[in-house]
C-alpha cells in the first residue's frame, strides 16, 4: 500500500503538502494530507487524484476515504498514520 500511494504521489505534490500517509483498518483505507497554509484548489485536485490511483489499483471492495486537512508549520504532525511523504523542515 505505501509503495502504491508512493507511486500516486508523483507529480502531485506541492510546496504546501508537509506530509501524506494512510491508515489501513480491515476494508477501510483513509488517505490522509496535511498541508501548510491555505489548501489551493490544486492542491485539493491533487489529493483527489492520488485517491483515484489507489482505488484504481486496489479490489473493488476496499473502500478509500481521503482528509485533506490544514495544519500549518511548525506545529507538529500528528503521530504516524504510515507515511509515505514527509518534507524536511
């Protein structure tokens, strides 16, 4: 799963995306983004279409959820999910 969100990623993100993980319970994926300041519209597609190669890559009965969520620097990211991105601050 984290290679498949890895690979979902490219292109897709921004200076703004802090962090990208999930978390995986039973039949339940939730595709989680932080993001610095102000969340673009852009930044809203991106997210949207990461969420659409991993449904388009997983069985039909796994269900994909995705929180784009606002959480400025430096606050501190929430403990992992399973991150697949981080940047360096």
């Amino acid at each position: 799963m984290a290679l498949l969100m890895q690979r979902a990623l490219f292109g897709e993100v921004s200076p703004a995306l802090r962090a990208a993980g999930f978390s995986l319970n039973d039949d339940q994926i939730t595709l989680v983004f932080y993001y610095d300041g102000k969340i673009s519209e852009r930044d809203e597609e991106s997210a949207s279409c990461v969420e659409t190669e991993v449904i388009a890559a997983l069985p039909s009965e796994m269900q994909v959820a995705s929180k784009v969520i606002r959480l400025d620097a430096p606050a501190k990211l929430p403990s992992p999910v399973r991150w697949v991105y981080s940047r360096r601050e």
